[in-house]
C-alpha cells in the first residue's frame, strides 16, 4: 500500500512538472511545433535512463523498491510515459532482441497514431 502511495504522489509531481514545462514551452517557442512535448519526452527518457542506470549499477539494495517506483513509474511516468516506452525498448535491444523491439516501437507508435485517428473518427462520426 505505501508503494501505491508514493505512486500517486510521484505522479501528481510528474504531472504538475510535465504542465510547467509545457506551457513554458509554448509561452517562449510558440505554439507552431509541440516543442513542449518534444522536450518532455527527450528530458524523461534521459532522465529514465539515469535513474535505470543508477538504481541498476549504483544504489545497490539499499534503495527501496517503493522509492524506485516513487521515481520511475511515479514522477517519471507522470512526467511523460515515454520514458517508460524508451526504457522498455532500450532494453529489448540490449537484450539483442532486436526484431522485438522493431516491433515494441513500430507497433506502439504506428497503432497509437492510428487508434487516436480511429477515435477521433468515432466522435465526430456520433456526433
């Protein structure tokens, strides 16, 4: 229950931080290109990459698995969960599962472009 906890609350910090970023974004580049987004999905996948990084190689088993959820899943994936899409396919390929991870991306991308259009269709077509 307190990994939740920490869950919820990292989260609602992501969330808040992703809100910031962007709108700062959009006040000082303008609204043209989404350089809000772009910046947040680059800034989470680094910084995911850092926390994996440094729980795998250099915390050691004196961090508790409720604060690495509290970073990753909570701030982080509030943040942006592209962090968490990047880490997953970082990880196919350091694996070596290469073929997998062609598809984890391709399929994730292609499929959530297309399944927003395919709601965007339905809306407009029931109303």
């Amino acid at each position: 229950m307190r990994a939740l906890l920490l869950i919820f609350l990292g989260s609602g910090l992501g969330g808040t931080l992703r809100h910031v970023v962007n709108s700062s974004c959009q006040r000082w580049l303008g609204a043209q290109l989404p350089w809000g987004v772009f910046l947040i999905n680059v800034s989470g996948s680094f910084i995911m990459g850092l926390a994996a990084g440094y729980f795998a190689f250099k915390a050691g088993p004196g961090w508790p698995q409720s604060m690495r959820l509290f970073v990753t899943t909570g701030v982080l994936g509030g943040y942006t969960t592209f962090s968490a899409f990047s880490l997953d396919a970082a990880t196919l390929i350091e694996r070596g599962d290469t073929l997998a991870a062609g598809l984890y991306v391709g399929g994730s991308v292609g499929l959530s472009i297309g399944g927003l259009f395919l709601g965007l269709y339905l809306v407009r077509a029931l109303t």
